[in-house]
C-alpha cells in the first residue's frame, strides 16, 4: 500500500502493512517496522499520534530501547521537545539508575537511565512500539519516577487490554495509533490481524 492506494485516514490504513511473525515464538507476534518504512505510511502514524496528543503536557519524549527510540524521537522532534533514550542495561557509559522487568517473552531483563536525566517535576511522556504485557513499560515508569519526573503519558503503536495495561490507562493518559474499540484493537488483542491474510512485504515498501 503507498501514497497512490492508501485507504481512508480515519480508517488508519497504515496499519495494514504491519508484517506477520515468521520466526517463531520466541519473537513478538508481527512487527510495525514496515509502517517506519513507507514515507506516507510514518508521516500519516505521525500525524495521528500528535492529534490524539492534543492536551497531552510534556517536556521530554522518553524512547524505549530499542524500537521506541524511533516512534518517541519523531514525536520529540514533532513537538519541539527533547528526547530521552531509556536503554538496555550496559549500553550508557555515564552514572545510572537500574531496574529489572519481565518483558513479553517471559524473560526477566534491565533497563537503566542516565542519572541525572531531568530536574525534579519534569513531564514525561514514554514511548515504546508496542505495549503487550507492559513489563516493558512498567520498567521505564519506576525509573521516571525514581528520579522524580512525572509521567504524563504512554504512546506505542499499539497496547494491548490486559490487567496492567488497563491499569495504565486509568492512571495515564494513553495514546495509540490502535483505538480502543475499534476493530484493530480487538485483532491486537487476539495477537491476529485480519490483513495478514493478504500481506505481502512488497506493500510496504516506499515510493
């Protein structure tokens, strides 16, 4: 799907184009990657993302390593705002704080932030590709909040209803380019879109 053939915008046409697991379970389930790819596809994602936002207040965009590094930087840039790369542990060779998470494969992980990172009451909003069991993510709030920011919402592709992730959504403004509701929502939730029926990779790719 390109520019020339894209469906409706409030249809979020995009989302067609994300690609099926082909390697196994120990894998997340599809990858969005194709929509970073296609110039039309990004920019709209992009512009969703930010009107969804509106009334949304915050001072840094905080990425989660790794693939939340791009959706997060474009919405920092989008906004004007800086960026922060919440990162796998041993990559930043500064003074940091730890954390250690389940993320959605099973296995127990840790995540560090450059200490400090932000004054005491800055607004942050995290940002990762996709929120399945919010292991993750819950990760990246306690290191927002050890060092005293607040965080003023989660942004992702997609997050999946589950107990945590309905919990995040009554205590964070929440944000995705899947709407709770819609059909897309409930294919994330069975982790099964009806457009793999007829993906092909060659309708990500750009123009």
């Amino acid at each position: 799907m390109t520019a020339q053939n894209k469906g409706p915008r409030d249809d979020r046409w995009y989302l067609n184009i994300m690609a099926p697991n082909t390697k196994g379970d120990k894998f997340a389930w599809l990858d969005p990657t194709s929509i970073y790819i296609n110039g039309a596809a990004f920019n709209d994602l992009l512009d969703d993302l930010m009107a969804d936002l509106e009334g949304v207040e915050y001072d840094v965009v905080g990425g989660l390593d790794a693939m939340g590094f791009v959706l997060g930087a474009a919405i920092a840039a989008r906004s004007g705002v800086g960026f922060l790369p919440i990162r796998k542990a041993g990559k930043l060779c500064v003074d940091t704080d730890k954390v250690s998470f389940g993320n959605y494969s099973g296995r127990t992980q840790d995540m560090e932030m450059r200490h400090p990172a932000f004054g005491s009451g800055t607004r942050v909003l995290l940002a990762d590709q996709w929120v399945e069991t919010g292991g993750t993510m819950d990760g990246a709030i306690r290191l927002v909040e050890r060092q005293g920011g607040v965080v003023a919402g989660l942004l992702a592709i997609a997050i999946e209803e589950n107990e945590r992730t309905n919990g995040y959504r009554d205590a964070y403004p929440c944000v995705s380019a899947v709407v709770p509701g819609s059909r897309w929502q409930t294919e994330c939730n069975a982790q099964a879109l009806s457009s793999f029926d007829n993906y092909k990779p060659e309708l990500a790719f750009p123009l």
